[in-house]
C-alpha cells in the first residue's frame, strides 16, 4: 500500500484560511540524518519520543536522538507529557550555530496519539514553510477533503470546502472524533483533513463516511 503526497504548501504567516493553493513541493532532506546536514537545512524526520524536557523533546528517529525545539508551540507546556512514546513527524530546520549542540527548530509536528497537525506560531522569528502530508494511505475510491467545521450534530458534522459543503459522518471510525473523550474534540471552527468514501445511496446530501480525521491546528 502507497503513500499519497499532496503537494500543497503552507506558510505560518498565512495559515488563515488554512485551505491553500496546490503548489510544487518545496526540497526536504530524506534520506540524510539530521547530523549529516549543515545549519538550516529543512528536514522531514520521523521517529517515538523518548523524553521531555523544557521547550524541548528527545527524537529517536532509529538511526540515533535528536533534540525537536518547540519554542513556539502554544500547547506544548500544557501537553508535553502526552507526547512520551508517542510516534511523531517533525518538519522544521537544522539549528546548529557555533557553540550550540545541533537540534531541530520544529515548524510542524505530527502526533498520531492525538491525530493532530500542529504548525509553529506566526509569531516566530523565523518564516517557516512547511509541507502538508496526509499521515495515512490514501487508497482509491477514499478522497481527501480540507475545510472549517461549520456546524457538529453527534457523530456527523458539516464541512465547509471549496466546492461546498459536505456532510462528514464518523460512525464508521474506531473511536468518536466529535466526543469529549481523548485529545481531538472536532468543534465548530475547527480546521481537518477528512479522509473517507463518498455515500453512494446519500448524494443528495453530499455525505461522505469518514475513514480517518487529523485536525490541522495553528499554535
């Protein structure tokens, strides 16, 4: 089973809306370690988190630890020890200056605990582009769909996209998105990326059946 990549950029300081346009993908390091790149290098890692610590997490990415920087993180002090043993994917940039021990300045982080995307805060220092990945397969006929949660009535709610709005329905998922249960709680005003299959028998509400849900979340 193939991985889709949407090619579709985003920046932090114009996340609003957080619908963007399709655009070439921008150069990020692959097969390189993060102690083989020089400073500033963007960088896609992945790996479990195995400690916390400050603005900061440890990075076992299998090949070695890396320190993740989350300075600009809103909910990192109130969440960080959510995040141990957590499987996470981290876009950002090599920070190695003179006299500092190499790290990663984090400008999107993916916790698959929480099923959520969180990007750097537009008020970092720093411009930071970043890629936005679907974390789960995407299989043909499923279909992806990005857009604000209009409105939540149990477990459907309504989505606000480009070409309209469409009916998500999330009785078919494993767990309840739109409860008060675990970390993702979908609410009105909420930005997701909905994957799932079209309801052939429901056209005339334009529903679709969610298979998998990550809430896109600016801090």
């Amino acid at each position: 089973m193939s991985e889709v990549f949407k090619n579709e950029t985003y920046t932090t300081k114009n996340m609003k809306p957080i619908i963007g346009i399709l655009t070439a993908l921008a150069p990020v390091a692959m097969a390189a370690t993060p102690y083989t790149l020089d400073n500033n290098s963007p960088i896609k890692v992945a790996g479990k988190v195995t400690r916390v610590e400050g603005n900061a997490f440890i990075l076992d990415y299998g090949e070695g630890a890396i320190t993740v920087e989350m300075d600009d993180y809103d909910w990192y002090p109130e969440h960080m020890n959510m995040l141990v043993g957590d499987d996470v994917v981290v876009r950002g940039f090599i920070d190695h200056d003179e006299g500092e021990i190499r790290s990663i300045e984090a400008g999107s982080v993916f916790v698959k605990g929480m099923n959520t995307y969180f990007y750097a805060s537009p008020d970092d220092e720093e411009d930071v582009t970043i890629n936005y990945v679907p974390p789960v397969p995407v299989v043909y006929p499923q279909m992806e769909l990005r857009g604000k949660v209009l409105a939540v009535d149990g477990r459907e709610f309504v989505l606000e996209q480009p070409t309209g709005k469409v009916v998500v329905n999330t009785a078919g998922m494993s767990y309840d998105p739109t409860d008060n249960h675990g970390y993702q709680k979908i609410t009105p005003g909420d930005f997701v990326s909905v994957i799932g299959e079209e309801e052939k028998q429901l056209l005339s509400k334009n529903e679709i059946r969610a298979d998998s849900i990550v809430t896109l979340k600016e801090t």
